[in-house]
C-alpha cells in the first residue's frame, strides 16, 4: 500500500479534482490517501498556498497545481513498482 497526502484548500475546484483523481486511480492501485486541509497548520499554509493541490508519496511532490490523470496514474505506478522491485 502506498501512502499518499494530498494538501488541499478549502472551496478549492483543482483540490476537490485532485480528490476524484486520487479515488478514481485508488480502485486499481493500492493506495492509502490522506487529505490534509492546508488551513489546520500555519506552516503548511504557507508552503503550499500558491501550490495547491500538491500531492506527495513516499516524501516527495509528485504533483500539483492542475493535475493530469494519466501522468499521476504512472507516477503512482512507478512509486509502487520501485517497492516492489522488478
């Protein structure tokens, strides 16, 4: 299972997007998606306010802003293949 943060705003369109994306992808990957509301930490806001949605794993942006379906899809993919090796 990968473990996966999605840092998201509040009445934010690309973020609620980048939640779909993440459920639509989870049905065929095994992923544990956390959504962080970037409002409940001071720091947190100010990292990613310009940023968001940024969606980390394994503890690096993998992507963010407006978000492509396939492109995160294969990045997830690669994540998870690096796990488990050849």
């Amino acid at each position: 299972m990968l473990r996966v943060t999605l840092y998201r705003g509040r009445a934010c369109g690309l973020c609620d997007r980048a939640e779909v994306l993440l459920a639509r992808i989870g049905r065929r990957l095994p992923l544990a998606v956390e959504a962080v509301d970037i409002a409940s930490d001071p720091e947190l806001e100010a990292k990613y306010f310009l940023e968001i949605p940024v969606i980390e794993a394994e503890g690096r942006v993998i992507a963010q802003g407006r978000i492509a379906e396939p492109a995160l899809a294969a990045e997830l993919e690669a994540l998870l293949a690096e796990r488990h090796g050849p």
